[in-house]
C-alpha cells in the first residue's frame, strides 16, 4: 500500500513494486491525480490523510505501507498547512497502520526533519530535530511527523523511517521544483544563478533503498538517503552539458538574492508562473549542510547514490522522450 503514488517517488517506487510483486499486488490511496503511475494496472483507492476511515479501509489487508504523501512546498505556505497533512495526516496513517496490522510501514521523510546546523560538522541520524523556532515551519512539521511514527512504534508499530535529500531525476511529469528548474535552464527562463548550493538524491536510488527498507530496515531506526552536494553553478554546468543549452553566466550572491527574491515571486505570479525563486528556496540554498552522511543506509540498505550528472543527463532524456522539452522550448 502506498500513500502518494502520485508524486515523483512514489511513482517510480509504485513501478518498481509492481515489477517486483505483480501489478494486482499493490494499492495506491489517490485524491486527485494519479502522476507517473496513473496507467500501471495497480489497485487505486480513492482517500485522504485527513480521513483516517479512508485509510483504515485502503489499508486493510496490507502488508506494508510505505507513507509518502506530504505536503512539500518552497512557496509561501502557512505553518497550519504543513501541520494538517504532515503532522496530522502522518498520525492518521500511524493509527490506521496499527489498526490494520500493517507488518511495517515505511516513513519516508526528509533531509528537513534534521536541524542543518551547524553547518560544518557531519550531518548524521545522531543529529537533533529541527523543532527550534528558528526552522521552517516546512522543517519543523516534518520533525513533527516523524514524533507521531515514533509514538505509534511505542504502541507495537513496526516503522522505519527514511530521510531523503532533495530529489532529482526521471519520470517527473508534474514537474517537481528541480525539474523545472531543469527545464527552465534548457529554456533560458532563467536569466541568473543563486549562490549556495545542495545535496541531490536520485529518485532512483532514493527507491532502491526504501524497497529494501521493507525487509531490511531495523525498526525504529532513521537511514539518511544523501546524494551529492554541488553549487547551482554546477548543476547548471551539468544541465549545459547533457544539452548544449548555455547556462546563466550571471549569478547573484546570497544576499542579493535575498532582497530580490519577494519580487520574483510577485512577477512570477503575475506571468501565471509558479514561483521557484522564493525566500524559501534561497534560504535552503543558503543554509543547506555540505557534509550529509548516508553511511548508515550504505552499511544496511545497500544504498549508493549515483552521480548527480548521471541524473540529470537521464532526467533530460526522460523529458525529451515525453516531449517536455519541446513543450518548454
């Protein structure tokens, strides 16, 4: 059973089960859309993290579940909402697990749950919460999400939880943020670059691990899934290789960036364009930590994330063979 079929890792991770164990042996809980997945010969079951008889109905006789459905956003989102379906839907699909005598649920969290400071020491599970004032109401609902599995652990639930960094990769068709930034750069939508930089994970690698995770995953236990740390200036480098489409020359400091990023978001949404550079993203970029460990998901997942320019040389192809490069030309 999977709870958000419809995003980017659900879709691929939905794929890969139903290679693994028969279409007609997985179920996937959908609201609206169906994404990536939407023609897989699966079981769809219309509901809502915010209905636990919903869950409680697409949940029985399943398994495991593996929980992806979140609320993710670099936007102007309003703390509440993060909570209602981070928080509150997660503890819906806890109750719903233990109601249902799931054998495991996979959490698949994020890099967010953790507090990114400092920035110049190694970033492990050891690391605290990001549950202080000063985090993001984004990361702040995703620590508090992982406190509801963990309740639920405490009453017999058998969870693991997984904490991916920023995902890129094929078979995006929504586009998520980083892919469409991707597509921007191979349009020339983006007249300058930002200082700073992340760590990017393959969607790929990202669900070989939470695959492996349903067996092999200790329960309780937190695996961090970290790819690669570059600049954007190196991702944009990457982006011009895999297509030839010159990246920005321009880039401005952090700073700057600052001060002009309230402004791109009202030009933005007066072109009827969704926003990507936001005060959110900028401060993510300016404060994301370099040196994210994924030792422990190596040792015991068999996770190895592949290089970021495999990644965006596979995303681009993806694109092009469904006709979303012709499309953002």
């Amino acid at each position: 059973m999977i709870t958000g079929a419809s995003g980017q890792i659900g879709g691929v991770l939905t794929q890969a089960l139903a290679d693994k164990y028969g279409p007609r042996q997985v179920r996937a809980l959908f609201r609206e859309r169906r994404g990536t997945a939407a023609d897989l010969d699966i079981e769809w079951v219309k509901g809502d993290l915010l209905d636990k008889e919903s869950l409680i109905a697409a949940f029985e006789g399943a398994e495991s579940v593996f929980h992806l459905a979140a609320l993710v956003s670099i936007g102007a989102v309003r703390a509440q909402e993060f909570h209602r379906t981070n928080v509150l839907g997660t503890r819906n699909v806890v109750e719903a697990a233990l109601e249902c005598g799931v054998r495991r649920l996979v959490h698949v969290s994020s890099i967010h749950a953790y507090d990114q400071h400092p920035l110049d020491e190694v970033l492990d599970e050891s690391r605290g919460p990001a549950d202080s004032l000063r985090a993001a109401p984004y990361d702040r609902s995703k620590a508090a999400g992982e406190v509801e599995v963990r309740r639920g652990i405490d009453r017999g639930l058998n969870a693991v939880i997984l904490n991916p960094t920023s995902v890129i990769g094929p078979w995006d068709g929504a586009p998520s943020p980083m892919g469409q930034v991707l597509l921007d750069l191979h349009g020339r939508r983006l007249p300058a670059l930002i200082a700073g930089g992340y760590d990017w994970v393959d969607v790929r690698d990202v669900v070989a691990a939470t695959m492996a995770a349903e067996t092999e995953a200790r329960c309780g236990e937190n695996y961090l899934l970290s790819g690669h740390w570059h600049t954007v200036r190196e991702l944009a480098e990457l982006s011009q290789q895999a297509t030839g489409v010159a990246a920005p020359r321009l880039q401005f400091p952090i700073f700057a960036a600052r001060l002009w990023a309230p402004c791109q978001v009202v030009l933005d949404r007066c072109r009827g364009r969704r926003p990507l550079y936001t005060p959110a993203s900028v401060r993510v970029m300016a404060n994301a930590n370099r040196r994210i460990s994924s030792a422990k998901a190596q040792a015991e997942l068999g996770f190895h994330p592949r290089s970021l320019a495999e990644s965006v040389r596979d995303t681009y192809r993806w694109f092009d063979e469904h006709g979303m490069l012709r499309e953002g030309a």
